[in-house]
C-alpha cells in the first residue's frame, strides 16, 4: 500500500473525506479534508451545509503524525486543512453537491458551445452548474453580458445578453472548481 493510499484511509477511519494531498519538494506535506456529503433523498429537503472546524483539523494531524512517524514517512512540515472557497470538483459526488453553483471549468481541448459565439480555441469557462438534459453529462451555463455596477442605472427596455451553455463530461475536465465569489451582505438563502 502507498503512502498515499494510507493517509486516504487513515483520513476516510476518522469519519472525512481526502479532497487533495499534496507533497511539495520543500518537505511540505498538505492535506484538505472535507466532511461525506450524501445526496438528499428525493421528496427530501438538504440539510444545513456542515463545513469542518478547527477542531478536526486538529484530530486529522494528531493521527497523521503518529501515522507517518509509524510508516516511517519523511515530511518536514504537516499542513490539514478544509477545501476553502475555491473547492476542486473532482468525482461524480463533488459535482451533484455542487449542482447550482457558479464554478471555474478549464477542459483539456476546446469544444464548441451552443447559444452563441464562442471561439474556437476557448477552453475556460465560467458559469453555473447543471445537469445536462441527458442526464449523463453536465453543463455550465453563462452570459456574457458585463455585471451591473452599483449605482448604475439600466434600462428597462434593454435585452439582456443571452445565456450560453456548453456541455461535457467529467474525462473532457482538466480542472474544475467553485468559484470563489464572496458575499459581504450575508449567505443568501439555499446557500
């Protein structure tokens, strides 16, 4: 069993899921946890959303410490922490939980978008998060069309730019993540 295979159990014992694990060359040693997140059934309300406190970081490098120092694993500095703002979609899971939300998709080639013009070589995108109609594949979906300043005044009788979707599936991703979009005035409802 590798190392890494032994701190993703070690990490799955205590109750959390490994997001990443990153070994730099400076002996840095980083681990992003998350807490499972199970799909709500249907007819059923989500739950509150649970975010991971200090507190288990703390476990999760107490156990990893006595862990490595067992495996015999050179490390200069421990890093646990939670996935943060920017959160990596990685599997199938991360991208239904995350259903609805506006996301930062980069894919390995360009393929081409419907609903507008996109050029050809684009290959990043940025835009909310949805099933496709197939129900297999996912698509984020967005508009051109420049934000709103605050104070700025907009016409009633202006079109609004039209919405573009592209679709993919998860091997087409190079790296997708949720958009690191804060909100000073509070979390909106649903969020």
């Amino acid at each position: 069993m590798s190392w890494q295979d032994t701190i993703a159990q070690t990490v799955t014992g205590l109750g959390f899921d490994l997001v990443d694990l990153e070994r730099s060359a400076g002996g840095l040693l980083r681990v992003t946890i998350d807490l499972p997140w199970q799909a709500p059934q249907p007819g059923e309300p989500a739950g509150p959303e649970q975010f991971v406190t200090v507190e288990d970081c703390e476990t999760v490098t107490r156990q990893l410490q006595y862990l490595l120092e067992v495996e015999g694993l050179d490390y200069r500095r421990l890093e646990v922490g939670s996935p943060g703002i920017d959160r990596p979609l990685r599997h199938e899971a991360d991208y239904q939980r995350f259903q609805g939300q506006v996301i930062d998709l980069t894919l390995k080639a360009p393929i081409g978008a419907t609903g507008g013009a996109v050029a050809a070589n684009r290959k990043k995108f940025r835009g909310t998060l949805e099933r496709a109609a197939d129900g297999v594949m996912w698509q984020v979906v967005w508009s051109d069309e420049p934000p709103v300043k605050p104070g700025q005044r907009v016409s009633k009788k202006r079109e609004p730019a039209p919405l573009q979707a592209l679709t993919f599936a998860l091997g087409d991703v190079q790296q997708a993540r949720l958009a690191p979009i804060v909100n000073f005035k509070g979390r909106r409802a649903g969020s």
